[in-house]
C-alpha cells in the first residue's frame, strides 16, 4: 500500500505544477465523495505549499523556554530521523508527545517552533479531508499515517502529525470510536514499521480523559505542562505585543499588575490590539489633520478596566451601604500597599462596587515566604478592622472574609511548621480567643487533607485551633495598626470620596496616598519574630 500512497502523492505534485492551488481551493464538504475522490483530495492536501504554517523561531516565543528545551531534543531526533536506528542504539523514542494545559498558553505554537526548527512538513489533521470533520474513522487514521509515511519517504523530511484537542478524537464509548483508538495504537507502535519520520503533536487541557493505552513509552509517551505565564513573562509578552505599533511612553510595571492571573498570552495579544483600535479610531476622529495613531498608556489602561471589572451590576446602593463600602474598600486597598502587596484595581460604582484584585503570585519565587503569608492575612482581615474603627456592626460578608483569613493562616502554620507553644503563651496576652476563628472553614481544610496532600505535610504537623485564632487576632491588629494612622490623617474618607469619583484606581494611584513611613512603624521587616514566630528547623 506504501507504493500506492506514493504514486498518489507524485500525482498529486505534478498536478499541483500545472495548476497553482490554494488550500481555501480544497473542497471541505467530503460527505458524498467516493472513495477514490477522497484519496485524491487527500493526496492534494499533502502536497499544498500552505498546507503548514509560518516559521516561529526562538526569538518569537516568549516565556516558555522551559518548553522549548524539552521540544529540542525531539528537534535533534527529526533532524536526524533517516539515521538513528533504535534497535542498534538500545533504545526506543517516542513518536509522539502531548501538550497539556489550558487553551491559549503557547501549544499551538510550541508546536509550530518545532516544525520551523526540524524543517518538518506542519500536517494539522483537523483539516486532513474527512467524510465527517472532527471525526476519524479507522480507516482515516490508515490513510493519514500511509500519507505522511509516503511524503517521508519521497521528500526525505519529518512529517509533523498536529493533533490540536486531541480528547475530542480519542475520547468517547462507541464501538466505532474503540476501533479507531485501536488502529492509532497500531500505527503508533508501527505496525508497518515504526513511523520513522512521522511524529505526533498532540494538544489536550484534559490529559486525564486520554486513553492510557496511548501514552504508553514509545507511543505518545512524552508530556509537557503548559500553565498561565509569570507577571515576569506577562511583562514580556506586553512589550512584545506593544512593540508591534507606534507607540508613546508606556509603564509596563503599572500595567502589568492589572493583569489577571488567567491571562495568556493571546489574552494580552488581544487586549493590546484592542487597545490599538481606540488608538486608531482616536486619530481618526480627531480635529488635526493627518493625525497619526499612537498608542498611549491610558488606552491599554481603558481595555484592562473593562476586563478586571466586568459588566456594572444594577443593584442601586443607599448612601450608607455605599459610604460603608467605601471606606472597607479604602481601608482594603491601603493596608495591601502599605504592606506592599500588589493591587491590581480597586474600583466603585454607585450601583455596586469590586474588591481590590491582588496578585496571588507576590513574587515569582517568595509567595510562600513567612512575612508575605502573614501580611496576606492581615490584607484580608482589613475590612473587619475598618468595621470596629467605624463602629460597624458585623455583617455577612465578614463570614467569608474570616473564612479566607483562617485558611490563608492555615497555610502559613503548616508551611513554616510554627510552634504550638507559641500560640499558647500569645492566646494569654491577647485574651481575644474565639472571634474570628471560623472553625468550619477549619474543619473543611483538615476534612479534605488539603494543606498535607499538596505540600507533603502529614497529619502530624497538623496546627491546633488556637494557633490558628491567635494568628488572625495577631494581623487583625496590625491592620487595625495601620488603619488608625491613616484614620487619624483624614486619609480612609478622602481616599474613599476620590475613589467614587473617579471610579476606580491603579496601583500607581493607590500608592499616591500610601504613606510608606506608616508600615516601618507599623510592621518593621523583623515583625514576625518580634511576635514570636520562630520557625522550626
């Protein structure tokens, strides 16, 4: 059959010569083709110049380096493909490997890099013409392994299989559906001969739904995570992305802590050519002649907003609720800074308002760091001080509020494994036991096993419930602390009343108000063993 492929493919390119086609040219309706129709539309797919992608080098890809260095050695393996002969070297590689994480991170074009590098054919099977698109038969999956087999063997180059939402091909219970899961196992093991030459990229952001029979060693054996990029790598990509237009001074530091943790990189792709578009439309609309578009700061900042706050609610707030939500967002926002937590929007409307949004990863590498867990606590407690300086009563929202604190607490205790003893002495001092600790929130942590499942922490490091309240009454003072000072400048009700006017604020615009004098006599950097934390070595 292997000949057949290849005169069908040798057709195919002479037709190809005498009649330039493009791939929008291809019929993609096959439903009523017959057999030898369709193997011919499959024949000239092979063969379209466009039939791959763009080239992507190292320089275009940004922040996955740790991928890249995984990909190059498979690099190494296309290159080489004609030479390596695995049962004389004692080994056997892979003819595949599946790219795993959530849409948007970089596998598409992780794959694409290894196409340009390899100077391998870029096959994306979505579009290999099929009697039903998105779905294969076993008989397709025969047809499109003995195809890329052929163009190996008359091109002498690497033919890569690009299997973007692999689950969606794989995964499923009908019978016809097991049969062609079977005959992929077999190609991939080779049952004609190992595929050399033939390798398969396979994308998911359910690796768990894959069949296990094909990610078996020597098959699809190979895996690479793909996760959201750093604020490191986020800055990287908006320079990058930036970089493409005219463009006025920009403050990548301030915009990129407007960045939602989730964003990918297309994410941010988006929201620059959004950013681009108010630009353009500006220049347009404006009274000078030939004005030229540039891209400037606050036009980034425009598209951002409307991401971190979503659409505006329709509740309409009294003067007293809006007032109260004012002043707990005020407080929230300058106790974060002052203790220099990242803040990437506090905003407020007359009809509902958002909490601050702060950046879970502090810092690429210190997240976990005992004063940044303890500062957290005291960020989260923040409310509740401005309710007992105000003299609110508690409301529902303070349940939540306790709950998040408790388990931020509980993070901290079992990470650094703080002394019992500690929390002993300290409950004395405080005498304030049993206000803020919410033991079902608690009980939900221990329940479940979460902290000693995902740290490697055994139920024996497990804290006692004092040691957790008299954390939280610990931070719910330093917050207050720091509340009282600026509560003593006029600074929450002034920083409020300018926040409901204008909307919302930045970091840059939060640290306007921040006296940062505040936190060295508030939280000086040695305040936790001042408290008595020591760590256990």
């Amino acid at each position: 059959m292997h000949g057949a492929y290849a005169a069908m493919l040798q057709k195919a390119r002479k037709d190809s010569k005498d009649k330039a086609m493009e791939m929008s040219e291809i019929p993609t309706g096959f439903e009523n083709f017959s057999d030898e129709d369709l193997l011919k539309a499959r024949a000239e797919f092979f063969q379209k110049a466009d039939v791959g992608v763009g080239p992507v080098s190292r320089e275009d890809v940004i922040g996955l380096d740790y991928a890249l260095c995984e990909l190059d050695r498979y690099v190494t393996v296309l290159e080489h493909f004609s030479d390596i002969n695995e049962d004389s070297l004692g080994m056997e590689l892979e003819c595949g490997v599946l790219l795993y994480g959530p849409p948007g991170t970089g596998k598409t074009f992780s794959a694409r890099y290894l196409a340009s590098l390899s100077s391998a054919r870029f096959i994306d099977v979505q579009y290999f013409p099929s009697r039903s698109r998105g779905k294969f038969l076993a008989q397709d999956i025969e047809q499109l392994f003995g195809f890329a087999r052929a163009y190996v063997a008359e091109e002498k180059k690497p033919v890569i299989l690009f299997w973007d939402e692999f689950d969606a091909y794989v995964v499923g219970e009908s019978e016809e559906l097991r049969t062609t899961v079977a005959r992929l196992q077999s190609e991939l093991s080779g049952i004609k001969g190992k595929a050399r030459g033939v390798f398969v990229v396979a994308t998911t952001n359910r690796p768990s739904v894959i069949p296990g029979t094909l990610l078996r060693k020597g098959r699809i054996g190979a895996r690479i995570d793909y996760t959201y990029p750093s604020r490191k790598t986020k800055r990287k990509l908006l320079e990058h992305f930036v970089s493409r237009h005219p463009h006025g001074n920009i403050d990548y530091d301030s915009l990129v802590l407007m960045l939602k943790q989730e964003m990918t990189p297309i994410d941010i792709e988006t929201a620059v050519n959004e950013s681009w578009q108010e630009s353009y439309l500006r220049s347009k609309n404006s009274e000078k002649k030939n004005s030229k578009p540039s891209l400037l700061q606050q036009d980034i900042i425009t598209v951002l907003l409307k991401r971190l706050r979503g659409p505006s609610k329709d509740i309409v707030l009294s003067p007293e609720i809006l007032q109260r939500q004012k002043r707990e967002l005020s407080g929230s926002a300058l106790v974060a800074r002052t203790l220099t937590i990242p803040v990437q929007l506090i905003a407020i409307t007359r009809v509902g308002y958002e909490s601050p949004h702060v950046i879970s990863e502090i810092s690429d590498s210190a997240s976990m760091e005992l004063r940044t867990l303890s500062d957290l606590i005291a960020y989260t407690l923040a409310p509740i001080a401005i309710a007992e300086i105000f003299e609110y009563e508690p409301n529902a929202h303070h349940t939540s509020i306790r709950a998040e604190a408790t388990r931020r607490a509980e993070t901290l205790l079992e990470t650094h494994g703080l002394p019992t003893s500690w929390s002993r002495k300290r409950a004395k001092k405080i005498g304030r036991e049993g206000q803020l600790l919410v033991i079902s929130a608690l009980t939900e942590i221990r329940s479940n096993n979460k902290i000693p499942t995902t740290m490697g922490i055994t139920q024996d490091h497990l804290v006692d419930f004092s040691d957790i309240e008299t954390l939280l009454v610990e931070n719910l003072e330093k917050a207050k602390r720091i509340l009282e000072k600026y509560y003593e400048a006029g600074a929450i009700d002034s920083f409020g009343d300018d926040l409901l006017e204008q909307g919302h604020f930045t970091q840059n615009e939060i640290d306007f108000y921040v006296e940062k004098s505040f936190a060295e006599s508030v939280t000086p950097a040695e305040t936790i063993h001042r408290m008595g934390f020591q760590p256990q070595n």
